[in-house]
C-alpha cells in the first residue's frame, strides 16, 4: 500500500518538473484550456444564476394571475369578475391589479410602473429602484418627470430608493399610487391590469384554473409554477445553445491537445527511451503522463472557474450579456448573487477535463510504448 | 549465472528489409566476473546486451538467470533459475530494474534536472520513500567523487562526470549485474583507465558486469576474466578465457 | 429535447464511452483470436502492448460510467421542475419509458465494470496472462451494454418534453401500485429489517471463515451478493422511511436531495462499492488455483473481502444510526 503511494507520489513529482521544463509547450495548452473552462463556466455559472434571479422576482407572485383575452391579445380586465372568482370554492382571496410599461425616450429603458396598495406612496409621490435611480440620476426629494399618455407630462417627487435583495427583482421599479397611475395610463376605475388570485390549497390550483376559464372563456389564467418553468426551460435552453456553439471551442481545443500530446518532440521521445531503458514500465510511463495531464487539467479547470466567477459575479458577465439575457436592455449595471454549486462544477468537469483526459490517452500510450532498447540505439 | 542458449534474434522477420543481428548464439556468463565483449561496430554486440537486459526478446533460443532472486516469478527446477525469453514487457521491466543496472555509450543522461534526480530517476517506479533513495543516491555520488555536483543540472557536467553520474544512477537500485555499452567511446584514455578501477572496484564488490567495448584499453586490462568476440551476429570462438 | 449543460455533458460522456469501449472491443476481439503468448513476434508484441492502452481505455470509460450514473439521477432530480407532477427524479426519469431502463443498465454497467477492473487487475500480476481470453470474453459482454446505454439514455433525453404529466414518487413507490416499485415498497418492512440485519450478518460470518479458513469464497460471493440486493429492497421498503420519517414515503431518490444531507450518495457509494468487492470475489474463484494466480488471486481476494466488509459495514452503520435517532417507528 505505502509502495504505491510513494510511486504515485515520485512520479507526481517528476511529471511536475517535467512540465516545468517545458514551459513553452505547456503554458500555450494551458492557456487554452483555461479560456475553454472560463467561457463555458460562465455560461454555466450565468444561466444558473439567472434562474435564481427568475425564481426570486417570482417569489412574491401570487400563485395565479387571471388575464383577459381580446381577439388574442392581453386587455384590461373588468374588475367586476374579481367577485365571482373570489365566490368559487377554494379562492382564498383576489386582488386586481394595476402596472404597465413605461418608455422613457431619453434614457432610452422601459421601466415597469406598479400600483401599490400597501403601504402605498401618497399621490404624487414615488419609489423608485436603484436601476432608475442610477439611469436617470434622480435621488430621494427630487422630480421625476413622467410623460402621461394624454401627453400631459406629470412631476412625481421620489419618496424613497428601493432597496433591494436582487436587483433583477426591483432595479426597473417606480412603485406609484393607484390613482396616479390610472391618471398616467389612463386606466378606468372599473378595469385592472390583471387578477392576482390566492388560492388556500395549491394542490388544487390546476383544477381551479380549469373552472375559471370555464366560467369566463375570455380569460386567461397562468399559474406562478408555469411561468417558473417556462423561464428555467428557456435559460436552460439558452444554456444549452450557447454550449453547443461552444461545443466547436471545445472539440478544436480537443485536437489541439490531441496534436500537442501526439506531437512529440525528438527530446521528450528520447527521455522517455531513456526512462525506459533504466527500469520506468510502460505503465509507469503512462502514469507519468497521466499524471502531466492531470495537472493541467485541474489548474487550468480551477483557474477558468474562478475567471468565470469573477467575471459573472462582479464583473456581470459583460461578455454574454447579450446573447443570454435577452430580455431587455434594461439594465446598464446589475450584479447578480453569487452563487455555484457542486453540481455545475460536475457538469463543467464533464464538458470539458473528460474529453480533454480521453482525447489524450491513446497519443499518451504511443508515447510510453517507445521501445526500452531504443535508448541503447541512438 | 546468465546462460543464453541458441539465440537468434532478428528484425522485421518475414518482411524484405529482414535482418538478423545474433544468429545462433550460446553464452555463458558466470557471476561476480567481467565478461566484454569485443567486436567491430554492428557485430551485433548491442543486441546481445539488449536481450540479456531484458529489454528485447529473443524471436528464438532461451535465456536463463540464475540465482537473481526475481520477486513475483516462481524458479524452476530448484535452483533458483528463470527463463526470461517468454515473460511480458511488464515482468521484463521488473527485472531489469531490480536486476541490472546500465551504463550507456552516452551517458543517457535526463537534460534540464539535476544530477541528484538523474542518479535517483531508476528508483521512483519501485515506490521507495524518496528519503531513502536520494541519501543512498548521495552516498553513490560520494563515492565516485561528485556529490559536489548533486544539486547542478546534468548540462553542465564533463564527460568524466557524466560517465560516473551514469555508474551511479546504474547502481541505484543495488542490481546484482551491471551491463554498460561502449562505456570508454566518449573517454580519453585517462578517464577509460580511471573506468575499468571503478570497474574493478564493483567486481571486488561481487557484481557480475558485462562490458561491450571495441576499447583495447577495456577488453586487454586485467580485470577482464573472459573476452568474447564477436562478428556478424555470431560468437569467435565461443567465449575464450585469456 | 432539453438542452440543459448537463445533458449534453451526459450525452457526451456516453458517446466517448462508447466510442472509448467500441475501440477496445476492436482490439480485445484480435487478441482473442491472435494471442500466442509463446511467441516473440512482433505481432504478439504489438499486442501485449496494446493491452496497456485497452486496460487505460476501459479504466477511464468505466471511470466516466461511474461518475456519469451519479449526474445522470442528479440531473434527473434537478430538471424534475420541468415536469408536473414530478417532485424529485423519480418523476423526471418516469416522463417516457427510457429513463428507468437507462438507470438500471447503468448500476448493471457499473457492476460488471468494476468486477471486470478487478479481473485486470489480478490478470496483470501473473506472467503468463492468464486471464487474458476471459477477460477480453468478459468485455464483449459488458460492450454491448455500454453501448445499448448510451443510446437509450439519448433516446430518454431527445424525448424529454417539458409540461409531460408524470407521477412521481408517491405514487410510483407507493404499496398499492403494481409493477416493480409497487412491489418493493409493500415489502413489509419488519421482516425486511431482519433480512437485511439477517444478510449484512451472513456476509461477514462468510467472509471472516473465507479470510481465515480459505474455504467458502463461492458461498461468500453469493451471500454478498444477496446482501447488496437485499439492501437495494430494504432501502425503498424500509430504509428510506427513517430518513423521511415518514411511514409511507418510499422514493429511493430523494434522499439524494440537499434536504437529507445528500446522505444518500453516501449510502449508495457504500452500497455499490461494497456490492462490487463482493462480486469481484466470486468472479476470481474459478482461477484461484491456475498457475501463476495461485500466488496473486488469494491475497487480492482477501483484500476485497475486506473491503467488502467495511463498506457494508458503513452502510449498516448509516442505516442503523438514522434508525435509532428517527422519531419514526415502524410496526
């Protein structure tokens, strides 16, 4: 037992200094490698991330929201049907709802205008969130001008910056009084937005739902897991895209590694006759080289995961931004919550030291089965 | 006690470019003695060293050792005996390592680490505790008068000192025959006779060695008990004692 | 089909494994036919040298089959809210008729390989290579089951489509459901305990007398075996139920999940391990005696014995502390 560790640990020891000698080689692999780890762990590391960030905005949603449909397309509900649903058996509570879009042509972003009842700001007056705050340089007392739609503008003061846990959730957020916001939008007292709806066994949300498009076939009702799943797949399947573009990254990496490893030099070919010739076994060489790869392998994969983490966590993965979040251009800086778990580590490892390690085997045997007798020939 | 009994070796058999370097060759080599072997450049010497080395196979005859104490091989017969000519790579290997120790025509030397991990590069597959390795390496290095180089890289040696860092890495794992290949080609007649008193040196120790050398200066010194001559693949004479 | 990054690692590690084993195959099946070990030729020796490479392949494939049987139910647990009606993976790999089969073919691959890796193992030790033609004989067996995984498991995701109602584990491991699960779970689970208790005991009274006397190394195999079976059957009747402490819960994955420590890999870990330790016996016994093996089977036989023994010995550790601390009791 302690003979195999000690050779594990001598050969460990001469494949570092052998990688060590050839520096040049090595460092153009490793250098390689770790931007082929850095590019799909950040793409890992975002997509993951974004789900999080999907599934906090939805924390606070209530678990359906009932729509009305017009010819197809989403419309003002009548506040009216608010009653009759709350009147079927198993709504605990319904609860219209006021917000919009609101496009600010000078800062060039869509801000989402919600009407809040509790605690509510007073009529004119505003919270704002820190992704506003930051666009449109305004702070707590100052004027935030609101162009209505009757093309009236409206002076709002700002109460107060929202703090906030996530900024996805409340960056793009003006919290207003329900009146200013039917004035702004021009919402009738007698229409909402949507029906938010709680329901006291969740268990019985689908078949809730059934009844209710049942009862009114021009609504739409959508439930708060359809909507969770619906942004997992998508991420996921952005995720997964932007891998499978990769994909090409990696399998170039992989014959660059496979030709690397093949292309022996006449010196490495020598070193190992000689190795051979003074009692190093084919599978001692095989060792060695195992053991070459695996450092590089494992620096490199630890070097890319941290670049990627940093680059995805502070520095907002200002690299991807665009093909994976895709949503809206609408925040200039946001920082998501830094968070990796093993099992993308896993998965990272599978896309990327696996093939590598395979890739590398048989260019690896060629070079241990260098005949023992050949170091007596040279 | 190595004893070769009719052994052919030939390259690339059945093909046009086939070659045959030993054709037919007995020998016996008996132990704690110094056996060269003597004979013009492609008389097939090396071959020889290479198969008694374990480090080639016989396409045919046998190979025998006798009394090498081989772990992991039963002996047959009684008398500690092991034919070589049939095992696999693996066990060759083994063999070698714990069995014979080389000296190269050219040193075989690794370049870029030092003399130290030169002398201890045969040791690190038999899992022995670096410890122990480097203070026996440095005692080796003592002995031939260059522990002062220990920790130099290899680049830097003369072709003296290099020809003793070889001796010492051969004697690392305390083999019990030592086969070296054109020791003195790269030596002055100075540091050729300084190499057969080491030589002598190792046979006072109870080494068996076998040199191949077309040297007069290795093959006529008096510490040579039996010279075999060599050409064209087979043995003159068959193995005469001066 | 979901392209989620773990999916794809997983289909890539499959076709690499397959491609990896397809090409030992190659090679193991010219040895087959081609092996004289008498001769010096360079034929013979090419191939020697060749079986360093398939011994590294088949090492590295079966290294990625074992990691890969782990990612595989871990994804299936972590896409599981793709899915109504799946809580955990036992709902994820119920969404089309692939998923179980994969599972099963996997841990199958998995035993073999790793009885395969200790047949090398114990090969490599004798000069004459004489297990060489049964270890090779053993590889086309294991092959087409790599490959048959591989495929299938492509054919679970491609057929992977969101918004599938599935039925997860409560009702697939509940008592009163027919089939395969059903019946596992309604194993009552007093009389489960005793077997259990009953063949974890039986494996080390075996395996001691097999250490110390050298006799009953079949009776060992077949006993640990039975044990590792037991154990599978005993985790969804009875073993589960204390780490839920829950007396209907039987899913046999969803103490993988965070919520249970992820005690669960360790209980497999333990399980398999020890499985193919004991498997691995038994499959040494026929060559125990043949020439050079003589020297090299019985010590290695006694060291897997050993190992065995300790990772059943964890397992029931695991087990019965979670009994003994679990409020549940069962009747």
């Amino acid at each position: 037992m302690n003979r195999t560790v000690e050779r594990h640990r001598n050969i460990l020891d001469f494949a570092l200094s052998s990688l060590l000698r050839r520096k040049g080689k090595n460092l153009s692999l490793w250098v390689v490698y770790t931007i082929v780890v850095f590019l799909i762990a950040a793409i890992v590391f975002y997509t993951h991330a974004l789900k999080r960030e999907a599934a906090l905005v939805l924390q606070g949603a209530p678990d359906m929201v009932v729509q009305k449909m017009v010819a197809g397309r989403q419309d003002l509900v009548p506040v009216a049907y608010a009653g009759k649903i709350a009147a079927l058996r198993g709504v605990s509570s319904v609860r219209p709802r006021c917000w919009g879009y609101y496009f600010d042509p000078i800062s060039g972003a869509n801000y989402t205008l919600v009407a809040s009842e509790s605690p509510s700001p007073a009529p004119g007056a505003v919270d704002i969130g820190s992704g506003v705050a930051r666009v449109l340089r305004v702070g707590r007392g100052d004027l935030l001008p609101i162009r209505s739609s009757s093309g009236a503008p409206m002076l709002l003061t700002v109460r107060k910056v929202l703090p906030c846990v996530s900024e996805l959730v409340a960056a793009d957020l003006i919290v207003m009084s329900e009146g200013d916001l039917r004035d702004l939008f021009r919402i009738p007292r007698d229409l909402a937005t949507d029906l938010a709806v709680t329901v006291a066994n969740s268990d019985e949300l689908a078949t809730l739902a059934v009844k209710i498009s049942q009862r009114f076939p021009d609504s739409r009702p959508i439930l708060k897991s359809e909507i969770l799943r619906t942004y997992d797949s998508i991420f996921d399947w952005r995720g997964g895209m932007m891998v499978v573009v990769l994909a090409v990254a990696v399998l170039s990496f992989v014959i660059f590694a496979w030709d690397k490893a093949t292309g022996l030099s006449a010196e490495e070919r020598k070193e190992i006759g000689i190795l051979k010739s003074v009692g190093w076994e084919t599978g001692d060489v095989l060792l060695l080289k195992f053991w070459e790869g695996a450092v590089i392998s494992l620096s490199a994969f630890l070097c890319g995961v941290v670049l990627a983490y940093f680059q995805v966590f502070f520095l907002s993965a200002s690299l991807f931004e665009p093909a994976l979040k895709g949503w809206a251009v609408l925040y200039p800086r946001f920082r998501l919550v830094p968070e990796v778990d093993p099992y993308q580590l896993v998965v990272l490892f599978f896309l990327t030291v696996v093939p590598y390690t395979i890739a590398t085997i048989v260019p690896s045997w060629r070079a241990a089965t260098v005949d023992p007798d050949a170091a007596m020939r040279s | 006690m190595i004893e070769l009994l009719r052994v052919t070796k030939s390259f690339h058999p059945g093909k046009s470019n086939q070659f045959t370097a030993l054709q037919d060759v007995s020998l016996t080599v008996e132990p704690a003695r110094v056996t060269a072997l003597k004979g013009p450049s492609g008389s097939g010497k090396t071959t020889l060293l290479t198969l008694i080395g374990c480090m080639a196979r016989p396409t045919s005859g046998r190979i025998l050792l006798r009394g090498a104490g081989i772990r992991g091989i039963p002996a047959g017969a009684g008398n500690g005996e092991v034919e070589i000519t049939g095992l696999p790579e693996r066990f060759l290997t083994g063999i070698r390592r714990e069995t014979f120790g080389f000296i190269f025509q050219h040193f075989n030397l690794v370049k870029g680490i030092t003399v130290l991990e030169n002398v201890m590069l045969p040791a690190y597959p038999t899992g022995e505790r670096c410890g122990a390795v480097s203070q026996r390496a440095m005692e080796l290095l003592a002995l031939f008068n260059v522990a002062r180089h220990a920790a130099s890289r290899v680049d830097r040696l003369s072709g003296g000192e290099a020809q003793r860092v070889a001796i010492a890495r051969s004697l690392i794992n305390r083999p019990s025959i030592i086969v070296a290949d054109e020791p003195t080609a790269h030596l002055d007649t100075r540091l050729s006779r300084e190499f057969m008193q080491i030589v002598r040196s190792l046979k006072a120790e109870g080494k068996t060695i076998l040199v191949a050398s077309h040297d007069p200066i290795v093959y006529d010194s008096p510490f040579v008990d039996s010279v075999v001559e060599m050409r064209d693949g087979r043995i003159l004479g068959g193995g005469a004692t001066p | 089909m979901i392209l989620h990054p773990a999916v794809l690692a997983l289909i890539v590690a499959s076709a690499l494994t397959g491609f990896m084993v397809l090409y030992a195959c190659w090679y193991g099946a010219r040895i087959l036919l081609q092996w004289e070990i008498r001769s010096g030729s360079e034929r013979q020796l090419g191939l020697e040298r060749r079986t360093y490479l398939i011994s590294t392949l088949l090492c590295f494939a079966f290294a990625v089959q074992i990691l890969s049987l782990f990612l595989y139910v871990y994804t299936a647990d972590r896409l599981h809210g793709l899915f109504s009606g799946a809580m955990c993976a036992a709902g994820t790999l119920n969404v089309n008729r692939y998923g179980y089969p994969v599972l099963v073919l996997k841990a199958v691959t998995f035993l073999l390989a790793g009885v395969w890796l200790i047949v090398n193992h114990a090969d490599t030790r004798g000069y004459d290579y004489p297990l060489i033609r049964i270890k090779y004989a053993l590889l086309l067996l294991i092959a087409p089951l790599v490959l048959t995984d591989g495929i299938l498991e492509y054919r679970y995701f491609a057929g992977l489509r969101a918004d599938v109602i599935t039925s997860c584990c409560g009702s697939l491991f509940s008592r009163d459901r027919a089939g395969v699960a059903g019946d596992l779970a309604a194993l009552p689970s007093g009389p489960m305990e005793w077997l259990f208790f009953a063949g974890m005991i039986a494996t080390a009274a075996c395996g001691i007398r097999f250490n110390r006397t050298g006799s009953g190394g079949y009776l060992f195999s077949v006993v640990g075996t039975l044990a590792f079976f037991i154990a599978v059957a005993s985790l969804i009747s009875f073993i589960c139920l204390y780490y839920y402490d829950l007396p209907t819960h039987h899913c046999p994955f969803c103490i993988l999940q965070k919520e249970y420590g992820s005690i669960g890999y360790a209980l497999y870990a333990t399980l398999f391990g020890g499985g193919v330790a004991g498997m691995g016996t038994g499959a040494l016994m026929p060559f125990r005696n043949r020439g050079t093996m003589a020297a090299v089977i019985p010590p290695l036989q006694r060291r897997l014995v050993v190992a065995t023994l300790v990772f059943y010995l964890l397992f029931t550790l695991m087990v019965c502390c979670r009994m003994l601390l679990s409020p549940l009791r069962l009747g």
